[in-house]
C-alpha cells in the first residue's frame, strides 16, 4: 500500500512538473508570439511612416514644382502712370519703366497709376501714397485715384507705392524719382523714395513692376551686371518691315525703341499696339521728319506735341524721348525739348542702313562696332533693314547683350533729364553732351 501511495504521489508529481512546464512553455511560446506580432506591427508601423513621409515628400515636392511652373508661367505686367505739372496738368499716360517728368524748371503736383496685364483671377490693386509738401504723407490711393493735388501748386516730396492681395505674393512694384537732377536709387514693397522735409521737389518718376523670383528684383527685369544695348529704329512706322523686326524681337526676348515720325503713325496704329505689347518704346520723332535746324522753335514745339498726341491716341502711352532728326540740333530746339519734359537721344553706332540699302553691310557695321552701352541706329523703312535685323537681334542675345529700350538702358546708367541729349549709356556716368 504504501508502495503504490508512493508512486501515486510521484505520478502527481510528475503530472504536476509536466502542467508547470507545458504552462511555462505556453507563456513562453505566447510571449514569443506577442513579440512577434509587435515587431511585424513596428516593422508595417515603420514602413507605412516611410511610405507617408514618401508620399508626403513627394507631395510636397510636386506642390513645389506646381508652383515654380505657375510662377514661370505668369504673364509679364506693368505699371502705367501719370503725372500732373504745376500749371501744365495731367499728363498722358507712361508705360512701365518710363520715364514721365516735369517739364525743366517745373516740378510734379499729383501721380496716378494703374497696371496693365494683371493675371485674370489675381486679386489686388496697386497702391501708392504721396509726401505732399507742406501738408506731408497723404492717405493711400490706389488704381488710378489721384494722390496729390492736382489743382494746387504745392509739389510732391516723395513717393510710396505697393501691391496689394495676390499680387503681392508673386510680383513686386520698383519706383524711383528725380529730385535735384538726381534720380534716386530703386525702392519698393512701401519703402520711402525721394527726400522729404528739406525743400526737395519731385521732378520725375519712374515705376516698374516685376516678377518676385526669390532673389533681388530689377525694373524690366534687367540685369543691370550684365551687357546690354539699345537697338532704335527711326523714320517708321512701316506695315511690313517693322512687325518683322517685331517679331524677331519677341521671338529671341528683346526690345527696341522706335522714334517714329507722326504722319506714319497714322497710318499703323495697330502696329504700335504691338510695340506696347510687347514693351518696346515708342518715342517721337517729329511729324513730318523736320530738321531742328530748319524751323522756328515754336514749329518744333508742334512737330513734337503732335506726334505724342497722335502716338498716345493710337496705342494708349505717350512718348517720353525725342530724336532730333539727323541728329542736328540748336540750342533753342533742345530748351523746347526740355520745355515738353523730353531729352534727346543721339546714337553711338550708326549703320547708315538709309544710305546703303544693304544688309550685309547692316550687319557687319553692328556685330563689329557693338560694346556695352551702345544706343544703334536703324531705320525701319528698309526691306534691307528687316532682313539684317533678323540676323543681328539673334546675334546679339548670342553674345550675351540685353536688347532693352533707351529708358531701360539709361535707368541703371544714371539716367535722363530733360533738355539734355545722350548717345550712349555707359557703365560710366558722363552721358551728357
């Protein structure tokens, strides 16, 4: 009996031994399996952040294409502004980068501005404030309202401008003004341009609008640290050579100046529509191609008022330069310059394209003669002229020259007055003649 009690116990025993270590075994195995599991969750937990972070980066990088591509893909824009003199009035109106100014000895009462080519479906304005002398800074103004006085005789001391809304994010208004025969250097985003409360007046502004591309802005979007020329083309407009030259121009990204006489301008005026389109200057050249030497200042004074008139009624913006017809000039003619707020541009390189009627001698004097800063001379009457230029403006993006207007030229190379006449515009600031 005892034997067997003894082995009952020993099989209990060992039941019991064998229940422990399945148990432990269990619990191990289970632990095991939990642990498992907790580490495929980490693993899938992991892999699914990197997937999202994946995701998310590639997200956040398309996003960024999508918005670099939409910033390329905006239109250019522009300011267009007006002035009003003492005892002149309002002006007509300039287009962007211009450079509207009082007559000499005058100064500005009051400015106006709008922009043209604003982005469809991007809001904001342009808006801009005047120091107004002896009263101080005026309320904001904004799309053309009058910030000033126009019907006083008190000047402006300095101007503030901004845009508004959209607008703001991806482009920037770039201002400047003569005062004491001294253009100021570029403000912008409602900084302060022109000296206020030390008997300085406002003589001229300039205004521009630009891409905003992250980096330091330039009116025209100009490079002012890399080459650049002025192509000009006198006596047209033609209805067949100069949309060549026009869209030779757009298609290669340049400008040009035209100083057209006045009796041709009536006869294309959707040609200067294209010019304005596509920021090229119009400039004046007297209306029936009359010699300053030749007629009394008070005929001058016609030829060129006529000539804006009909330039300003063909294609909205009024010139702001004059070129005396073959280059002659007298001191009286150049005071009636002055007296209509125009200098008077010269050239440094001339092709004598009238004389030659040749292309490949057009050719040749330019791609020779050409350095930095150079004002050319060109006549868009010719066939001739039309087929060198299809060769030269190509040509010269090659190099490496901007093609800009004679104001973008003269804006980073000290700039114009009126009644002063220019032939060049070189990194050295001695324009004058």
């Amino acid at each position: 009996m005892k034997l067997m009690r003894r082995r009952r116990r020993i099989l209990l025993l060992g039941l019991l031994a064998v229940c422990v270590l399945t148990g432990v075994l269990v619990a191990a195995v289970s632990r095991r399996v939990r642990s498992w599991k907790a580490e495929k969750a980490a693993v899938q937990a992991a892999a699914m952040q990197e997937s999202m972070s994946a995701s998310a980066a590639e997200a956040e990088s398309l996003a960024a294409a999508e918005a670099e591509q939409y910033r390329a893909n905006l239109p250019d824009m522009g300011a267009i502004y007006g002035i009003a003199v003492n005892g002149v009035g309002w002006s007509h109106f300039f287009a962007d980068n211009s450079y509207s100014m009082a007559p000499a000895n005058s100064y500005i009462t009051a400015l106006r501005a709008t922009l043209n080519g604003q982005p469809e479906g991007m809001s904001g304005t342009i808006r801009y404030r005047v120091n107004l002398s002896g009263t101080g800074w005026l309320d904001w103004q904004e799309n053309g309202n009058e910030a000033g006085d126009s019907a006083g005789s008190m000047p402006l001391e300095g101007i503030a401008m901004e845009l508004t809304g959209d607008l703001a994010t991806y482009y920037e208004v770039l201002y400047s003004v003569l005062q004491d025969s001294q253009w100021t250097e570029w403000a912008s985003d409602g900084a302060e341009a022109g000296a206020v409360g030390v008997g300085l007046h406002v003589d001229g502004v300039r205004i521009s609008v630009v891409k905003r591309t992250g980096g330091e802005a330039y009116a025209g979007n100009i490079d002012p640290n890399r080459p650049m020329v002025a192509l000009t083309y006198d006596d047209g407009p033609s209805p067949t050579v100069t949309p060549r030259i026009l869209k030779c121009l757009q298609d290669n990204g340049g400008r040009a100046t035209f100083f057209m006489v006045g009796k041709q301008v009536i006869k294309s005026p959707d040609v200067l529509k294209q010019m304005v389109a596509q920021g090229c200057e119009v400039a004046n050249h007297t209306y029936d191609h009359t010699l300053m030497t030749k007629v009394a200042p008070v005929e001058l004074a016609n030829q060129l008022v006529a000539t804006n008139q009909v330039v300003s009624d063909a294609c909205g913006i009024s010139p702001v330069l004059m070129r005396p017809c073959g280059g002659a000039k007298t001191v009286e003619g150049m005071n009636i310059a002055g007296a209509i707020s125009m200098p008077a541009i010269l050239w440094s390189v001339d092709t004598l394209d009238w004389k030659t009627r040749d292309a490949s001698q057009t050719i040749q004097t330019v791609l020779e003669k050409v350095k930095d800063g150079d004002i050319i001379l060109m006549h868009d009457l010719y066939d001739a002229t039309g087929d060198a230029s299809e060769t030269i403006i190509p040509e010269l993006v090659k190099r490496g020259f901007q093609l800009v207007t004679v104001s973008e030229l003269s804006s980073y190379r000290g700039g114009m007055i009126p009644g002063k006449s220019y032939s060049q515009f070189r990194l050295v600031k001695t324009n004058e003649k």
